[in-house]
C-alpha cells in the first residue's frame, strides 16, 4: 500500500539551525532515504520550495485565478514529502516516525487512495 508523508514545519526552524546542526540533519535525512530505498519502501521523496513561492490556482467559471499563498493561521507549512510503499498504515507511522525531521515537523501520513478509472 502507498502512502504519502506531508512533512509540515515552521520555515524559519531552518534558519535558525546552526550550520553545522542543518548539514547534520539533511544527511540524516539523506541517509533515511537511502535505507527505505535499499529496503523497496521508498516511491519518491523531495522538498518543496518555500511557501512565498506557491501558487493556488482555481477555475472558477471558466476562469483560472492565480494568487500568492498558502496562506493559513498555522505557522507551519508544507515542506516536503515521501511516497512510500509499505504493508499498512502501522508500518507507514513507523516509517515517519524514523524521518529526521519528525523532531522538527509534523508528518501527515494518509493512505493513497485507489481510484478506479471508467472506460
């Protein structure tokens, strides 16, 4: 089964890691991956830019809206993700639990739903 891990964090965490503290964690980070890779658990994973740079985008009417955002009352935003694939959703908490921004972050764990496509 496929799950997606939404890595949510406060962007200025980041800046205020030191720099020896931030290399730590992106090799940790990178040393995660590798391990659900080698394990076949590991669909896709990648950072996303920062909030200022998004994008929401709606048709409404047969108009397309673009705006700046997100915007939100909460000062974490998503940063990241993981698709992986596992046996069910106790192995995916297990999984993001061992993330390394899991000390940083809140990890959103849904299952990825299966949607049956009409011939």
């Amino acid at each position: 089964m496929r799950y997606l891990c939404l890595i949510h964090f406060d962007e200025t965490l980041l800046d205020t890691l030191a720099a020896p503290a931030r290399a730590a964690l992106e090799r940790e980070s990178r040393a995660c991956e590798d391990e659900l890779r080698t394990r076949g658990q590991l669909v896709a994973a990648h950072a996303l830019q920062r909030a200022k740079a998004t994008k929401v985008v709606q048709l409404r009417q047969g108009r397309i809206a673009s705006r700046d955002g997100p915007f939100s009352q909460t000062k974490e935003q998503l940063g990241g993700f993981l698709l992986i694939d596992v046996p069910d959703l106790s192995a995916a908490i297990q999984v993001a639990a061992r993330l390394p921004m899991a000390r940083h972050a809140s990890i959103q764990v849904r299952r990825v739903a299966v949607v049956e496509r009409m011939a």
